[in-house]
C-alpha cells in the first residue's frame, strides 16, 4: 500500500477536474444461455462442449417487458470470468474501432475479482489499452489508499496489472467531502462530454458510457442505489452522494440511474449462492411494486446477466 499512497500524493492539487491519479504503471465455456429476456425450460444441446441453448416459454420479468437483456450461466464463476474478459475485450475492440475510445464503468466488490482474466494472456497484449478511460459507478468517500477504497480495489487486482494510461482513470477527490466528491466527479464527466470522451444519449441528454459492468449485493442494490433509498428516484443529476448507506462505509457518491440506464452495455456480474434469492426476485418476479435497484437496470443499449450456476440455482 504505500506505493499507492505515495504516488497518488505526487499528484499536484491543481491537476484537472480529471486528476490521473496514477503513474504509468496503470498501466465457450460451458454455459446456459437464457436469451433476451425468456425463461429457459428445457436446455437444448448445441455445438461445442457442454453448451446448451434454451428455449423459452414465458417471459422474464422486467426484462422481457423491453425484449432486451439475455442471461448466461456458467458453471463456475472461473467460467464466469473467461467469458467476461471475452466479453470486454470484443467491446473493447468494437469501440475503438468505432471512435477511438472505450469508457468503461466498474463497481466495487466482486466484480474486480471477476475482471482477473482480462490482465492475462492474451487479453493484456491483445486490448488496445491506450484507448481505454475508466469511471466508477460508485466511490466510497475515503482516502484512496484506504481498504474500503474501490479506486485501491480496482488499482491492485486489474488497473496496475495493464498499461492503461493514468490520465484516462477517472477516480474521486478524496480530498472533499461526500457532497463535494459528487458535484466534483460530475463536473469532471461534464468536461469528457465536451471533449466527446463521453458520448452523449441522443434520447435522455444524460452521458452514455460504451460499457458498465456492474455487481449487485446481496439485497438487490446496484452501484450505491439501495433498496427503498430516495436516491433511486433521482431525475437529474448525473452524480449524487449518500451518507446513510446501509452497506459500509457510510458515506458514498454514486451515478444515478438515468446516466447508467443511458449506457451502451451493461454487464451485471453475479456469483455465489447468497444472491440466487435475490437473482430469482430480479429474473422472475415481475409483480413486486416495489422494485430493487436491479430491477431498475435497463439500459438503452444491450444488458447482459453474467451467472455462475449458484447464483442462477433458483431461476
Ligand atoms: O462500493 C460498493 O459497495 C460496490 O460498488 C457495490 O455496488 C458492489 O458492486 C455490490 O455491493 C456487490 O458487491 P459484491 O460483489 O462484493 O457482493
């Protein structure tokens, strides 16, 4: 840790809204495939090994009501993880080749460990990394080298491990308080829109990000949006805060669901046998008028549900 520290105070204070905050260093598996939003009954084999396609007979909850979304199960979450870095990397190419950038998204918790395929062979030397600029759907208002630090989380198990530039890794000031990290981060992606880094949703006006690949807790919350917390109702902003947060620490800042349902892609990453009940209430209830957060996740563009077979064991 203290070459986290270290480096991140060489960085001057009056470093743009963008801050890089690091030195250079930054640097077909066996699945089920429930595809766009229909329950799977009966698993049909299809070519390669152990690889089954699904028929449907009725629809999924939420998400067939916009036909969009499809959900794969792995084995395992090692499985899991192959197919995520295929995933990246094919979107990563897509982008880039498109428009000469790939902003990515990524939560805290599990998901970082879920990405560990991507700093292998032969993504590491195949992603054109130099085009990648990276955000967090939500920041817990600590110091960076701290261990509730996702910026840390992220940095130790992926960001350090490939040569991404440390100018395109947007992370928080930590130096301000959680209202102000908020205002701060949103000021920030405001520039990248300027400067067309970000991409604009031509039908909400809100930032669109190329891919947000996303874990959900336990309860059903996504980002820091929590189940019942007024802050899943918010319209406007693009960056909000919460200081009550049922999950520790306390303080966070977080994207709001305009800006991460105006998204290109969305991966929502869930394995383990804790969230199956809750991964069951997303994926098939549909009645439920209070909605969790996940099931608030539609984004514009494509949304795609990465399981291992615990966490989708009630589907
Ligand atoms: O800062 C955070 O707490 C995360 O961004 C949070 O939204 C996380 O993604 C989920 O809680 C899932 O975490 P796990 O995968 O570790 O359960």
């Amino acid at each position: 840790m203290a070459a986290v520290s270290t480096s991140l105070r060489s960085v001057p204070s009056s470093a743009s809204p963008l801050r890089p905050l690091r030195p250079s260093l930054f640097a077909a598996p066996a699945r089920l495939l429930f595809s766009a939003g229909i329950r799977a009954v009966s698993p049909i084999r299809v070519a390669g090994p152990r690889r089954f396609c699904c028929r449907a007979t009725s629809p999924i909850a939420g998400m067939a009501e916009k036909g969009k979304g499809k959900v794969e199960v792995f084995d395992s979450e090692e499985e899991l993880a192959v197919s995520l870095a295929k995933y990246t990397s094919d979107l990563s190419s897509k982008f880039t080749s498109e428009r000469g950038a790939f902003t990515v998204v990524v939560s805290g918790g599990s998901l970082i460990k879920s990405l560990r395929k991507l700093v292998e062979p032969p993504y590491v030397d195949s992603i054109d990394w130099s085009k990648w600029h990276v955000f967090w759907v939500d920041e817990r208002v600590v110091p960076k080298d701290h261990d509730d630090s996702n910026y840390k989380l992220a940095y130790d198990g992926f960001l350090s491990k490939v040569p991404i530039l440390p100018g395109n890794v947007y992370s928080i000031n930590d130096a301000l308080s959680a209202e102000g990290a908020a205002d701060d981060y949103e000021t920030c992606l405001k520039h990248l829109v300027k400067s067309r880094v970000i991409t604009t949703s031509d039908k909400t006006g809100f930032p669109k990000f190329d891919l947000m690949l996303l874990g959900m807790g336990p309860d059903g919350h996504i980002a820091s949006l929590f189940p019942g917390h007024p802050l899943m109702n918010e319209k406007e902003k693009w960056i909000t805060f919460i200081k009550d947060s049922p999950k520790p620490p306390l303080e966070r800042i977080t994207f709001t669901f305009p800006v991460i349902n105006s998204s290109a892609y969305i991966a929502l990453v869930v394995a383990g046998a804790g969230k199956a009940p809750v991964v069951q209430t997303a994926l098939r209830d549909s009645q439920n008028s209070e909605k969790l957060p996940v099931q608030l996740v539609s984004p514009e563009g494509e949304l795609t549900w990465f399981l291992d077979r615990d966490a989708a064991s009630k589907l």
